[in-house]
C-alpha cells in the first residue's frame, strides 16, 4: 500500500507591494501628503489595526482608500505605537510610578520604520518607480523604500481586512 504525505503550507499570498517610510511627522498630516502628492483619498478607518504582545493588545491607526477604477487598495499605518501598562505593586516614592510607556512594533523586523504603506492591487497597474520618486520627494518625508515581504519574520501581522 502507497504512503501519502500531506504538506501544508502558509502560502497567503503576499501579493502585494510594502513601502517603507521613514519621517518624524504624525499619522494625520502623512495621509494629507500622500493624498495631495498622490492624488489618493486615505481616510481614517473606524477600526484600528489590534496587534497583541503577550497580554498586552497594542493598537495601531489606519488609514484607508479604495480605488474602484483601477482596483487598488492603500493602507497606511503606524510601525510603532506606545502602549501604558499599569503596575500591580504599592509604590511609596517620590520618582516612582505605577504606570509606564512601551514601544511596541507592527513589524519587529523593521523597528527603525515609522510608517507602512500596503498597496494590493488587481493587475498590474501600480507605478512603483514612479510612487518610491513621488514619496522620496516630500520634503517632510526622510526617505522611503520598498520591503521584501518574504524576508520578514511577522509578516502574518500583514494579513488583515
């Protein structure tokens, strides 16, 4: 009798182009610039992207747009938010707090990232070039690139909608 094997594999299909953004500004006013260099519409989606690290549930802005006529979709959003975590224990000094701050990453690969751009797309009719050339020229922007998805180590952290 013939033995079989069953292999399953994660293939998601990361079929789409991740850009890289690196900029001190915030989450709002880099959706105006890529909506008035781009000539996109984002707006802010009423869910925020939900990323949880152990116990603690980080949350991460996003913004959305949904081009009909050439069947592409944008997503902005944060690589980094600061989360406040409470402390159980009594604390009776002058300096000491019974909460602090954290960092947490969408995408631990890529900790020196500050924003992400995702652009899925039906076809094959995404100017990269010319968008990378647009993005690089933004004065507020310090410079922006693409990602290899298939190089990350979270990249299931880009599988959401």
């Amino acid at each position: 009798m013939g033995t079989f094997k069953l292999v399953l594999d994660d293939d998601y299909g990361y079929d789409f182009t991740l850009i890289a953004i690196h900029g001190a500004i915030e989450s709002y006013y880099l959706a105006y610039l890529l909506n008035h260099h781009l000539k996109l519409r984002l707006k802010r989606s009423k869910n925020d992207l939900v990323i949880n690290h152990n116990i603690i549930s980080a949350r991460f802005p996003i913004y959305e747009y949904h081009n009909e006529q050439l069947y592409t979709t944008y997503h902005l959003f944060n690589n980094h938010t600061k989360i406040t975590k409470e402390h159980d224990h009594n604390l009776s000094g002058l300096f000491e707090s019974k909460t602090s701050t954290e960092r947490r990453f969408f995408l631990e690969d890529l900790p020196r990232v500050d924003y992400l751009l995702k652009i899925k797309e039906e076809g094959s009719s995404f100017p990269q070039t010319k968008t990378l050339k647009v993005l690089n020229q933004i004065s507020q922007i310090v410079t922006a690139y693409t990602v290899d998805v298939n190089q990350l180590k979270t990249k299931e952290n880009l599988i959401f909608e």
